[in-house]
C-alpha cells in the first residue's frame, strides 16, 4: 500500500489487527483504512481500479471466501484488476505448519499449533481456483511457494 501510495494512487485497506492497522497508518495516515473482518466489511460497488489479497483471502471457510470473492468482483470497476493468492490444495500437506493440523471441513485446516493456531486456511484444486474466477472476462493462473497466483480482469 506504501509503495501504490508514494505513486499517487488512492489506497483502501482492513485488517482485522489493530497493530497492523497502526503500522499501516504510520506509513500511509489511515485514510482509508479499516480494523475489522473481511468477510463482514462491506465493499463500494465499482470502486475499485485493482484490489489485491495476498496470502491473507484464504483464513476462513470456503463459502466466506467464496462470498467475498464475489463482493471483490462486484467492487471491481469495468476492466479492473483482481490479483489474488490462494494456497493450492497440495500445500495442506507440505507446509511445516500443517504437519500438526485439524481437518474444519473438506480442502480447510487450522494449525494446532504455533502463531496460527486454530485459523482457518482454505486450500485449493486448479478446478476450485478456475470455478472461483469464472465470472471475469479474462483470468490467468500461475504457481510459487505453494500458493496459486491469480490475475484477473473483469
């Protein structure tokens, strides 16, 4: 957000922790910025030129984030951007966090221990990723660390 902001563009964000919130503040003001759920905060219909979601969408049951992908696309402005970051469903398996975990419901586990414990972390089948974007015009995948990279285009 720091570096879009130092570029001119206006800057939205909500974290639902308050030390995040005042680190954000700190290097931006908080204009804009938001302490609360993701899944609850409400979103400006056709505001938004590109909304980002990096390793963060993914901490809640897949119909939350099923949910709130769909108000991410109808916060979207025409031919406005999406880049969004899912862990893919494999990763459940590989990430050293999950060696000790708790199944909350198909493809969703929560740590049962360490910093995360008892979060919930959705993880995803190209096939889930490819239902999940299809309501944009042009979408792309790609892969790293684990996690699908997901550029869309509304």
């Amino acid at each position: 957000m720091q570096y879009l902001k130092l570029k001119g563009f206006s800057v939205a964000g909500i974290d639902s922790s308050p030390t995040a919130y005042e680190m954000a503040s700190k290097a931006i003001g908080s204009e804009g910025l938001v302490v609360g759920d993701m899944y609850k905060h409400r979103l400006a219909i056709g505001k938004f030129d590109l909304i980002l979601s990096i390793s963060t969408i993914h901490h809640g049951k897949k119909a939350q984030i099923k949910a709130l992908l769909d108000k991410v696309h109808q916060a979207l402005l025409r031919d406005g951007f999406a880049y969004i970051t899912l862990p893919i469903n494999d990763s459940s398996n590989e990430w050293m966090t999950f060696k000790d975990k708790e199944e909350i419901e198909a493809g969703t586990y929560a740590p049962n221990s360490g910093p995360e414990k008892g979060l919930p972390h959705s993880f995803y089948t190209r096939e889930e990723v490819e239902q999940l974007f299809s309501s944009y015009k042009n979408f792309s995948v790609d892969t790293a660390r684990g996690r699908w990279l997901i550029t869309a285009v509304k």
